[in-house]
C-alpha cells in the first residue's frame, strides 16, 4: 500500500512530524514501512511557462521553437520535440540551472543552430513512472489547465513535493488497505482524531428506482448489492490533485469517472464500479453464479470463459462484470457517457479469490475483496462517489439507493482483564491507560475492576480473540517499552553435540575424499521406496501427495542419488561421485515413522586421470571401500568394522558386501546390478548406504599412540590353497587371532584360480609382520607364532601351504 503523506495530512495532523519520523512510528507499531520516497528528490529548478508562440525548427523537422513565458521579465526560447505542444498551453518547464531526476542539469544549448533556454518536461522526465502518466500524455508533454500561475513550483503543482510511505502489510491488516484506515492507524499511534470525510449532496425529483432493479440470486456470496444513478455526467480528465494522487498510489488516471471510483477505493478501501446506463442493455441488474462456459469481454479486452464458481453481475440476460475483480467492456464508461449506474456491494472473499486466481486477474478491486472489506463502509463509499460525481463531473444524483441486503453485520465484543495482559506481556500497565489505548483506536471500551468489555469496530476484522486485544496493547504501548527478561534456566555456551561433532567429520572427509554433497527429496514413489533400504519397513504414505512420484517417504537414499547421475550423464558429466546425509522413514503400521539418519554413496566414471602420464583408473569396488575404510579410520571405528559377503536386491550378486560394527549390520556397499545401470543408462556404478545414526552413536574407544619401534621386524608370506568358498577376510580374522601379540599386521597381496589347481580350491596369499617394540625378535619366536598361525588355518579351513 502506497501512502501519500500530504493526503494523510487531510484526516491526521501532521504538522510536528515529519515522513521520515512517522515511518520509524508506524514501524515500532508492527506495519513495516518499507520506504520513503521522496517525489522531488534532487529535483529543482521547474516551474510553470506558458507557451506563448511556436513555429516550425527551420533546421529540423521534428523540432518546434517555442517561445515561454517562465514567470521572469523576458521570456524564453526553447526548442522542444515534443508532437503535442502547442500555443497558449502551461507547461512545465526545466529553467537553466534546474536539475533532473539521475542528477540531469539543463545549460544553455544550441540544437540545430537555434538556441534553447530550458526545457519544456514531460511527466517522466519529471521522475513519474511511464505506466501512470494519462495516455493521452504518454508520447509527449504534460499540459496543465489555463489558470495555473506562471512561474509558480511545478512540482509543488503537480504534488511532487510529497513523500509516499510504502507498507508492508501482512495479510491480516486489509484495514490499512485504504487512507481512511492508515488515518486511524497513525491517530492512533500519535493519539489523535481522525478527519473523516462528510459526503453531502442534492439530489434530484427522479428516483432510482425507476431507472433500474437488482436481485440477486446467490446472496451467499453477494448478501449486498447497492446501486445509484446518477445523470448527465460529462466525461473530461479529473482534476490535477485527482490524478497526481492516484499516480502516487500506483494507478493511472482515465477520466473523472473512473478516477472517482479508484480514489474513493483507496480513500474507503471499498471498490465500487461505475456502468454505463445507456450501454447497460436493461433496466435490471441481476447477480448470479455464471453458467458453465458462459463468455464476458473484461475492461481489458480478453476473452474470459466462466464456470459455476464464478459470480458475475448481469443485466438479466448477459454479464457485464466478473463480481469483484473486473467490468465488461461492453458496458465500459467512454467518452459519449452521459448516464452512470454505480455499483458498491459486498462480496464473499473467496469467490472473489477464486475468479481471480482462475482468470490470472488481480486488480485493485480484487485484492481487497479477497482480504475483506468493511461492510459498514459500502454505503459510505457510494454517497462519497455520488458527491465527488456532482463537484467533478457536473452529474446529478437521481434520489434514492436501489440495494439488496441480507448482510448480518455484528460487530465483536470481547471482555479481557487488564491483569491478563500484564501477565502476558509481563508489564504493569494501568487499566486507564490500556482503556485509553483502545479509545485511541476507536474501540467502544468500558471498564469496571480492571475487566473490559472492548467493542472491535468492523473494520478491524482481524481483532477476534483476546490474543489479538493483548497485541494492540503491546503494539501502541510500544514494544520497546515492554521490559526485557533472561529465562530462568541454567547457564551453558552453546556448543555442538558429539553426534553433530562426528557428523561434520563425515562432511569434512567425503568433501576432502572427492565427493560432493548432494541433497535430494524425501518423497518417492511406492515403486522406488523399498529399494535398497537397510531394514524392512512399511511403507509411509502421504494422504494429498503432490503426485504419484511424490507420494511416498523413503527408506533409502540410494534411488534418487541414482537418478542425479542418470541426471549429470545426460549432461555430459560422466565422473561423478556424489554422498548424501539425509532421513529415511521407518514405520510400523499405523503409527508415526521414526526418523533414521543414513549415509549414502554413489560413484562412477573415472576416479583418477593423468593424461600427461598416460595414467587412467577407473572407479571399482576397492576404490569406494577405500573411502569408507578412510572413513571409518577418522571415526576411530575401523578396529570393529568387517565386510562380509552378501546378495542383496539390485546389486550386483559377486560384487556387493554388507558392513558389520561389530554383530550389528551397519550398512551395504558394492556395484550395481548390470540391469539396473541398463535401465538408467549408466556405466559401472558403485553405491554404499550406512546407518549413520548407528555408527555415530557408538561408544569407540580411546585413540592409543605408540612409540615407532626401534626394532627390526620380521616378514613371512604364505600362500593358503582352500575351498574357493572360504574368503580372504575369515582366513584374516583367524590368522590375526592365532598370531598372538607379535603379529602386528596382516595383508592379502594376491589370490589365484587356475589350472594349477584342483577344481574347487583357490589360493589366497598373506604377508605377515612380526615384531616387539622393546627388542629384537629370534627366529625361535617368530616359528612358534608362525606355526600357531598355521595350525590355526589348518584346523579351521583345511588350508594347506601351497607348493
């Protein structure tokens, strides 16, 4: 809402406050004032002139000389291309010395060999948004009407002086979204009267009714429809402060009319609608739900096609208004009107929203429908433009309102004691100074043992509950005048949780491991939410999904970290590799999901390239759980981290393995199922996902550091032949149990299949390292451990030494 300070000045007593000041006032109330614009800001220099000769640029054909009088003791000669101008017009004009909007300065010049004293100024070179300036002035100059002083402040004139305060209103104060509603909102704040307007007018012997009827047949939606008439009107621009304030409130002038409709909308906050009579095609008007696919040409000359939801006023057969948000061009005020019907009624917001909404139209009218109006203002507003109908375009108003009302209007009392409001604000205001508080804002309030009985005026439709009475009191007390208090608890700095410590660990090494984080939706559909989850769980549906593929919560990250490489593959980025941190929703029947953090992977194309070198690898199996073995050292888990073999669905059968943490299955990683990088046209991808809530929660021991030995170790390497269903990682687990404390690592360096040995068997090849921090090892010691460790193999797979 544009608000023009020197029209507020009409209904609240401005004079010891200036715009800047009542902004920050209005602001601490609780409207945020977004900005003071200041019409004239840097501008001077211009003035009335009237244009006292033209002729032709003897060098230019688009150029005319003119000959200004600029209120001075000579007269001027200033070259102006302007197509309108014209002798005998009051023009504004830029002096030499003046200074433009953007810092522009006028100096004395030649154009074409002719000079130029000045400039004759258009309503944009003057500061004014081309969309607001009349048509009739967009391609040329600003004429004002003959009995303006030459050489009186143009910009004063053209109300240029003022300041537009421009609210950031929240939808639940519409009341502010009129003068008259600002206007008691500041008397408020600056504990004053409001100047209300006093519509006075004589009307004719002629009466209304005779002229027209109305009925309305959906009086839930329109339960007040009032009308007059008014004759012999004659078109012509409205007056200059007619315009110049609707140009401040950011809407354009079309003649006297329609301009009186616009201001009475913005000065009462009602919109009214002003028909043609003659233009009308009856003497009805009948408002009801249009007829599906029924047509109406709106105001601005597109096509609308209506369904049942819509209301439109007609008159009787078609319609010649959308209710609400817009008239019919076939019933348009045009120059040749002589015979007005005017309209003001009250209509059902959310009809309103909805024809708005389902034609794209959001106009003046509409926004404030929608928001709701005062019902006690409709009637107000139309005497107003009656009035303003007789003083600017001679009409006469023919007596008598022609209306329907079923409008039930009740005005709110709520009852609230002063001690309540303390309490809640923790304040000790007095009763009398709360009760003078609602007088400000024109509450009816009486009081007696500090309980109130407050009466919330109409036009607050927002004040309904006590809650809302308690924030007018705090509001205009002043917020900052309410005390402040520390909550009464123990005091601790702030700091992160051993949970959020490890988790920004796990940021830090993927992001540093070459990984990029990725962040995708919760929602999935039925199809894709069981796919690659971790533990079983039914699925958690959504009772208005956004759509079938957003319909269910997931249970693992995997899917939709495949789809944003299908994504990035398409795009030409073939290397990817990718993590997620996210929640997954494990549910139980019909009771809420738990929230469970997890970890995902997700990796493909090339990991590392030198093409200097020639050097090129591929991602693989060992790669990705290269990362989570880097992963688990940082988290100082990797002592009690196993991978064990698996076949899980959508993974590749010989290429997947699931994590352990200690017993406990803590996660999955491996490749793809050849089918399913098929579906998604995607080359080898290796994927992993992990309970991070599992592995970060894990009670781990203490980090150990020992000194480097200073003495030699000893390396023996064997090669065991068993059952190729035996793996490495159980040959491991046994070597390092049997190995006792002088065996202090345990490598695999090559396993073997071939014609050299018998079907079923395989050879898998370890290098053990022996040795003691605090002396140097004999052979003795070092075969006594060795053979425990073969014994061991022996015993358990069967292993035999391989030949």
């Amino acid at each position: 809402m544009f608000v023009s300070y020197n029209w507020l000045s009409e209904y609240v007593d401005l004079t010891n406050i200036s715009a800047e000041e009542l902004a920050e006032k209005i602001t601490r109330s609780g409207i945020e004032v977004e900005g003071v614009e200041v019409k004239n800001d840097g501008i001077k220099g211009v003035v009335i002139g009237h244009v006292l000769e033209k002729e032709q640029h003897p060098n230019a054909d688009k150029l005319n000389k003119c000959l200004v009088d600029i209120g001075e003791e000579e007269p001027v000669q200033i070259i102006c291309g302007a197509p309108n101008v014209d002798k005998g017009q009051k023009v504004a004009v830029a002096k030499v010395g003046a200074v433009l909007p953007e810092n522009f300065k006028i100096k004395k010049a030649k154009l074409r060999g002719e000079a130029s004293h000045g400039m004759i100024c258009s309503l944009q070179e003057l500061g004014v948004e081309g969309k607001l300036v009349p048509k009739e002035y967009q391609e040329g100059i600003f004429v004002f009407s003959s009995d303006v002083e030459v050489g009186r402040d143009a910009l004063e004139v053209l109300n240029l002086d003022d300041k537009v305060l421009e609210l950031g209103l929240t939808p639940n104060r519409s009341d502010c979204l009129s003068m008259l509603g600002v206007a008691y909102e500041v008397a408020a704040i600056l504990k004053q009267d409001v100047k209300l307007p006093e519509p006075s007018f004589q009307s004719i012997d002629e009466k209304a009714s005779d002229y027209i009827s109305v009925k309305v047949e959906a009086s839930e939606e329109n339960p007040l429809y009032a009308a007059r008439v008014i004759k012999d009107v004659k078109i012509a621009p409205s007056p200059l402060w007619m315009q110049t304030r609707l140009m401040a409130a950011g809407i354009r002038p079309h003649n006297n009319i329609v301009d009186i409709t616009n201001y009475v909308l913005l000065e009462y906050g009602q919109p009214l609608h002003a028909f043609d009579y003659d233009r009308l095609g009856s003497k009805e008007i009948v408002v009801r739900k249009a007829k599906d696919g029924e047509q109406i040409v709106t105001l601005d000359e597109q096509k609308r096609v209506l369904t049942k939801d819509h209301l439109v006023i007609t008159n009787g057969s078609e319609p010649v208004a959308l209710a609400g948000v817009m008239g019919g061009a076939n019933s348009e005020v045009q120059d040749d009107t002589n015979t007005i019907l005017l309209e003001a009624a009250y209509f059902h917001p959310q009809t309103v929203r909805k024809a708005s909404k389902d034609h794209g139209l959001r106009s003046e009218s509409s926004v404030r429908f929608e928001k709701g109006i005062d019902p006690n203002r409709v009637l107000k507003a139309l005497e107003r433009a009656a009035q303003l109908m007789t003083e600017l375009a001679d009409g006469k108003v023919l007596d008598g309102i022609v209306e329907v009302n079923t409008l039930d209007v009740e005005q709110k009392i709520i009852s609230i004691s002063a001690e309540r409001i303390n309490r809640l604000l923790g304040t000790a205001i007095e009763t009398n100074e709360m009760v003078a508080i609602f007088k400000h804002l024109k509450f009816e309030v009486t009081e007696q043992n500090g309980m109130m009985e407050v009466t919330v005026p109409t036009r607050r439709g927002d004040i309904a509950i006590e809650e809302d009475l308690i924030e007018e009191v705090a509001r205009l007390y002043g917020y900052d005048h309410i005390p402040t208090t520390l909550p009464v608890a123990s005091q601790s700095p702030g700091m992160l949780t051993d949970y959020q410590k490890k988790r920004r660990k796990v940021h830090r090494y993927l992001e540093g491991a070459g990984l990029y984080q990725a962040i995708t939706y919760s929602l999935t559909s039925e199809e894709k939410a069981p796919l690659y989850a971790l533990e079983e769980s039914e699925l958690t549906r959504l009772s208005l999904p956004m759509s079938e593929d957003r319909s269910v919560l997931r249970l693992s990250l995997i899917p939709h970290l495949i789809e944003v490489v299908k994504y990035n593959n398409a795009r030409q980025l073939d290397d990817v590799a990718l993590y997620e941190i996210g929640s997954v929703f494990v549910s139980e029947g019909n009771v809420q999901p738990t929230e469970k953090e997890r970890l995902a992977g997700i990796i493909t194309g090339t990991w590392h390239e030198q093409l200097w070198q020639g050097e090129k690898k591929k991602v693989d199996f060992f790669v990705l759980k290269g990362v989570l073995e880097g992963l688990f050292d940082v988290l100082n888990l990797s002592s009690s981290i196993t991978y064990k073999q698996a076949k899980r669905e959508g993974m590749h059968p010989g290429r997947t393995a699931e994590i352990y943490y200690g017993e406990e299955l803590v996660g999955f990683i491996g490749q793809l199922h050849p089918n399913v990088q098929k579906d998604y046209d995607l080359s080898e991808t290796y994927v992993f996902e992990l309970s991070l809530s599992s592995i970060l929660t894990t009670e781990t021991a203490s980090v150990v550091y020992e000194t480097i030995p200073r003495f030699p170790s000893i390396t023996r390497d064997i090669a065991l032949v068993v059952d190729r269903t035996v793996s490495a990682g159980q040959l491991k687990e046994t070597i390092i149990a049997a190995g006792g404390k002088l065996l202090k690592d345990v490598k695999v360096f090559d396993v073997y299949e071939g014609e050299h040995l018998e079907a079923g068997k395989k050879s898998v090849a370890f290098s053990l390292r022996y040795f003691d921090p605090e002396r140097t090892l004999t052979d003795e010691e070092v075969t006594k451990a060795h053979t425990q460790v073969l014994t061991a193999v022996e015993e358990e797979f069967g292993a035999t030494l391989r030949g």
